[in-house]
C-alpha cells in the first residue's frame, strides 16, 4: 500500500475503534474495551510511522484527494490530506501519546459508568482522530471540523468525572472560550472564502498571491480571526486562562494528552496557515508577522514562567509551565525560518515526552495519597524512589539539561533568534524547570511533617483572613483533598505499567537529543514546511520541488553551555526555594497576577476580546 493510501487510514482507524466501543461498549467487560482501545491506537500509531517512514523523502509531501475529487485548473472542491514530514511526523507523536496515556490508565481507572466501559477509551480514540485528522488537513474548513472534533472531546474528557462540581466548572471554562476561538476561526475562514471563492489552504494561498501588493482590511481581518482561534487552543496569553483550570480538574491520562501534544497542535495550525496562505506576496508581510508571533510569544513566555512558579497545586504549575513553553515555541516561528522551525519542531517533540511524563507522576502522586498539593505532600513520596527519580530527571530535562532533546530544541531556536532570546529562553526554562524540581524536593526528599510540630504548611495567623479572601480572588487553588481517580479508592502499591509509561516517554525525549537521523530528518522537513511555492505545485498540480536546504538542527558548544547554565540555574533556585517556611505568602506583587486568573469566565472572555484587538495591533 502506498503512502498516500495511509493517510486516510490514520484518521479513520481510531474513528472506527471509537464506533465500535460505543456500539458494543454496553456489552464488553471493562478489560475487553481496553484492550481494544489500545490495539486500535496502537494501529494508528503504526500506520503513521509506516507513512512517515515510507516517505520518499524529507521534501516529499505524499497527498490523498478523498473520493478522487481532484482539483482541475487549479481549483477544486475536494477534501485532500496532506502528508509532508511534519504533519506525518506531528500525526505520529499524537498517536504514540494516545497509546502511551492509555496504556497507563490500564485497569487503573476510576469505573466508568455503570456499563459503559468503553466510553473512556472510545472518547480518547476520537481525540486521536480528531488530532491526526488536524495535523494532516490540506484544506482549512476541515482541519477546522478536525480541530473542533479534537476541541469537543477535550471538552468532554475534561468533564468526565462529571459528578463533582470542579469538574464540570473547568470543563464549563474549557468550553466557553474554546468556543469563542472556534466562532472567530470560522468568521475568519469565511472572509477567506468570500474574498478567494476557495477554502483549500493551496487553492487560497494561490489566490491571494494573484494579486500582490500587500493585505487589505479583510486579509488582515481574516488572519487575526483565523490565527485566534488557533493561539486559543495553543493557550498563548491572553488567550491562556482555560489551560490551568482545565488541567486542575481533567483526568491524568488526559492532561498527558493536552499539554504534551493538543497545545502543540495549535502552535502548529499558526505555522501551516501562515506559511501556506499567507506567507507570499498577497499574504501578510514578513515583518509584520514576526512582531505579532515575537511579541505574544515574550508575553506568553514571561506571564507564564512566573505563574508556574507561584503554583503549588502540581498540575497547574504543570500546566502553567506548559504555557511558558509555548511562548518559546512563539518566539522560535516568529523568525520565519526553517531553523527557527527546525529547532521548535524538536523542541516540541521533546517537550511532549517530558511534560506527559510528569503530569504521569503527579497522577501517581494524586492516586496514591488523594492530593497534589505541593506543601501537603512535604515528605510523604520518600517512600516512591522511583517516581522521584522520575519526576526530578523530567525537571532536569524541562529546564534543558543535555542531551535531553529538550535542550537540543531549546539551543537551535535560541540560535536561529539570536541576541536577547538566549537569555529569556535560559531564564524562562529554569524558572519552570526550577519549580518542578522545587517540588520534587519538597515532596520527594523533604522530611515528612510530624503532627502538631509546627512544621506542617500553614498560614501566618495575622494574615489568615486577608489570605483566604486573596485565594476567593484567585485562581490558585491548593490541590488537597483531592479524589484518587484509581478505583476502589487510593493505590497501595503503582502498578508497573504506572512506572513504565513516564519511564518510556522520558527515554524517547532523550532520543531526540541523541538520534543524528532525527535531527537531519527535522532540518530538511522544515525546509520543505516553509517552501510556500513548492507546497502549491505540489498539491494543484502534482509537481515536486526541492526547496533551499540549510544546515540542519545540530548540538553547538554554546547550545551544550547554555543548557548546562539554565539546568543550574534551575537547581539553584529549587534549592533556595525550599529553604523557605511551608506555607509562607507568596510576595505581594505576585497579588495582581493570581487575582487576574481569577477563575471568572466573564473575566477571561473579556481577556479574549483585548487579545484579538492586540494581535490586530500588532499586525497593522
């Protein structure tokens, strides 16, 4: 079978998987559904890698009309998908997550409802689909139903303890303003489609580039439309405050899901929809879509360092550094090349091993002592050795530690930006690394607080009142009392499949720094990603191209020093960090900030408005 005829499979694989679990859910034992639950992510999985290896070549974009609807004279009504390096290779890490977060909900997980056993398991097929199906779009209104698919199961999954109240409230922020993004993306692809008469990403960009001379009204209106709602999904500031609630309340298995690859996707649509529609002659100019991505990236980078370090809840400071993250990811696109490209395309699949890795060890944590409070936990995984060794190698490798592909990322996208941005990316990887590792001292390390010694987390007296009036106001919540999502109650002893999972994904980031073929393989697929005219020949008209190469990702001594540096900086300030009380007041300027995450969802409505009119701004 050749490769073209996969890329269809990747998407209807799971589908199916997902109708068959709910069609004979109702009648399947739980181990049933889960075993087919795993087979058919595990089969998309290898179908993806065979397409990605059966790729001729890195600048080969293998592409499927569906339905043997064809363009004819270079317009065309037909669904097509596309499956350049990127996109396959993007395809390819959702699949291999999905397999891994449901390989470690194995026969862990709370019961599902009363027979419907296969109803986790099918939701999660559906993300897949959803995820693989956005990843391999070549036209916009369908990577828009694929990315609203993928938006309406998070949705779902977020809420799928639907009987506790915090659930259904993240679930409830989660919707909202992921459906504003969606309304804005349709808006905006309906200007394309009034303007263009088209809505294939080529078909468009080929439209637009007939009439150069640079954007009007309804170019730039369109992009800043179309480009929100994809930063939405990407949780870049201001569009951010859904993340962190979110991932308070969803289930472990699918915060592994949403920041190690859901958020990435969004980074990714910015890219694929710039460089195919707008990057030419009758699209948006260069500069001024580098200062919109460079100015919400440093935004995102900044506002997101500090948040995840003011945490002490895990998963927020987990999804706060997820959001720190993706504001480097911003800042390596925004200058355009196929090196920053290049080094964001390693850095994120490096980043989706270590961060599920870590949201796998807090649900460890949550599933064996019913909290993922930071000071509550003071101590008390002394007797879990392994998942502290796990959880601080993932510290370690989020702050940049070489070889970690991580670092690798990280050094390449610093060199491609150049200047200033070495210093904001060492800085911005230490601080998060540096509150992972904080927290793994704390919990892992830390002697366990005896009982009415004095030494448990607390409140100073005096400010005990004003205290619980800032933690009304503010978004950040303690993560005590929390319910065990295993069934029947807390674990007394992790499954091995618990230990293997985080293990596997942290040794896969590390092969992204060590692999050459990996790296070289990136390199020529961002030179093909960012060839726009090569893209059109090849999806109008059948033709390949071979775009400008440029060197590919490789390690530098000053990328090597530079990781070394912020992998110390981040030990630094882990252990200056626990030098301090449990439980004392974070410093007061860090008020303002924790009271704009407010937890309102009027509030970040009113945020995402202020977002769409900056990156108007920005681009004018």
């Amino acid at each position: 079978m050749t490769v073209d005829r996969l890329l269809p499979l990747i998407v209807a694989v799971p589908l199916f998987g997902a109708a068959l679990l709910v069609g004979a859910g109702r009648r399947l034992p739980r181990s049933a559904a889960e075993v087919l639950g795993c087979l058919f992510a595990a089969a998309t999985a290898a179908l993806a890698l065979a397409a990605s290896a059966g790729t001729p070549s890195s600048t080969a974009r293998p592409l499927e009309w569906l339905g043997g609807w064809r363009p004819h004279g270079g317009a065309g009504v037909g669904i097509v998908l596309v499956g350049d390096r990127i996109g396959l290779g993007l395809a390819t890490l959702v699949s291999l997550l999905v397999v891994a977060a449901l390989a470690y909900a194995w026969r862990y997980f709370d019961e599902p409802p009363q027979r419907h056993a296969g109803s986790f398991p099918a939701l999660v097929l559906l993300f897949q689909a959803g995820m693989g199906g956005f990843a391999l779009a070549g036209d916009l209104f369908n990577a828009f139903v694929f990315f609203e698919l993928m938006g309406v199961v998070a949705y779902a999954l977020t809420g799928y303890r639907v009987e506790e109240a915090r659930a259904v409230q993240g679930a409830l922020v989660f919707g909202v303003v992921n459906s504003l993004g969606a309304y804005t993306t349709l808006l905006g692809i309906a200007l394309l489609y009034a303007r263009t008469g088209e809505l294939g990403l080529a078909q468009i960009g080929s439209a637009l580039d007939a009439h150069p001379g640079g954007p009007d009204a309804l170019v730039i209106a369109a992009f800043v439309l179309v480009a929100t709602g994809l930063l939405v999904k990407a949780a870049a500031v201001p569009f951010h405050f859904w993340l962190a609630d979110a991932h308070a309340v969803a289930p472990t298995p699918v915060c592994m899901l949403m920041s190690g690859v859901m958020v990435e996707l969004g980074v990714y649509g910015v890219a694929r929809v710039y460089w195919t529609v707008f990057a030419g002659p009758g699209g948006i100019p260069a500069p001024d879509a580098q200062r919109a991505l460079l100015a919400l990236g440093v935004l995102t980078a900044v506002l997101g360092a500090v948040m995840c370090w003011l945490q002490r809840h895990l998963k927020r400071l987990l999804a706060y550094s997820t959001v720190a993250h993706t504001g480097l990811f911003l800042i390596g696109l925004a200058v355009l090349t196929p090196e920053g490209l290049g080094g964001v395309a390693l850095y994120v699949l490096a980043h989706a091993g270590v961060k599920a890795a870590l949201f796998a060890c807090v649900g460890i944590l949550l599933d064996r002592f019913g909290s993922v409070d930071e000071p509550e936990l003071h101590g008390r995984g002394r007797e879990l050795p392994w998942v502290g060794a796990l959880f601080g190698t993932g510290g370690l490798a989020l702050a940049g530690l070489p070889p970690f592909g991580t670092a690798l990322g990280k050094a390449v996208t610093e060199e491609a930006v150049g200047g200033w941005a070495t210093a904001l990316f060492v800085v911005v990887s230490a601080a998060t690394g540096g509150a992972v590792l904080r927290a793994g001292a704390r919990v892992f390390l830390g002697p366990v607080p005896v009982a009415g010694s004095g030494t448990a987390p607390s409140r100073p007296a005096g400010a005990a009142d004003d205290a619980a009036d800032a933690d009304e106001a503010a978004e950040e919540t303690t993560g005590k009392a929390e319910e065990p999502e295993t069934s029947g109650g807390r674990l007394t002893r992790v499954p091995g499949s618990m230990l293997a999972v985080p293990a596997a994904l942290l040794a896969g980031a590390l092969a992204v720094g060590l692999v050459p073929g990996l790296r070289t393989g990136t390199g020529h697929a961002a030179d093909a990603f960012t060839d726009q005219a090569g893209y059109l020949a090849a999806v109008l008209h059948g033709r390949a191209t071979v775009p400008a190469s440029t060197p590919p990702p490789h390690w530098s001594t000053a990328g090597v020093l530079w990781g070394l540096v912020a992998t110390a900086l981040a030990v630094g300030l882990a252990l200056l960090a626990v030098r301090r009380p449990l439980g004392a007041e974070p410093a007061r300027w860090t008020t303002p900030l924790r009271r704009l995450h407010s937890g309102h969802v009027g509030d970040y409505v009113a945020w995402f408005l202020a977002g769409i009119t900056l990156l108007g701004v920005l681009l004018v």
